[in-house]
C-alpha cells in the first residue's frame, strides 16, 4: 500500500452519521459507543446495510433494461 499523498485533502471523519447509527439504529449506551473500535462500528453498519457492492456497469445496466424494457 502506498503512503496517501499530502497534497489531497483528507475527508473528515463523519461523526454525525456515526452516532446517530450508533444511539439511533443500534441504541447503544454512549459508554458503549464510544468504547466501539472503528473496525466494530463499521462491522455493525455491514450487518444492517449488507456489503458495499461495485456501481453498476455498462453490461450490467443492459442486462436491467432487456429484462425490463420501457413500456410506453
């Protein structure tokens, strides 16, 4: 793995949508939240959000309209 490039702007991290997963849709005491690894947290996301899957392609998107074409 390369070293990130100090020229690009790094994301920051967001805090917001982590915690309101974490209290809103896990209801996690904030001592359990905050004592979550983000490792664990992203685990926890994956359970109820399933994978992160590839965009849809140019093949894929073919395939979509020939099993459901426009019906004018």
């Amino acid at each position: 793995m390369s070293a990130p490039d100090p020229s690009r702007p790094v994301a920051a991290f967001p805090w917001a949508e982590a915690m309101a997963f974490g209290f809103g849709r896990l209801r996690l005491a904030a001592r359990d939240f905050w004592a979550l690894t983000p490792r664990e947290l992203a685990a926890a996301m994956r359970a109820f959000i399933g994978p992160e899957r590839a965009p849809l392609d140019r093949a894929g998107l073919a395939t979509l309209m020939a099993r459901f074409p426009d019906r004018a």
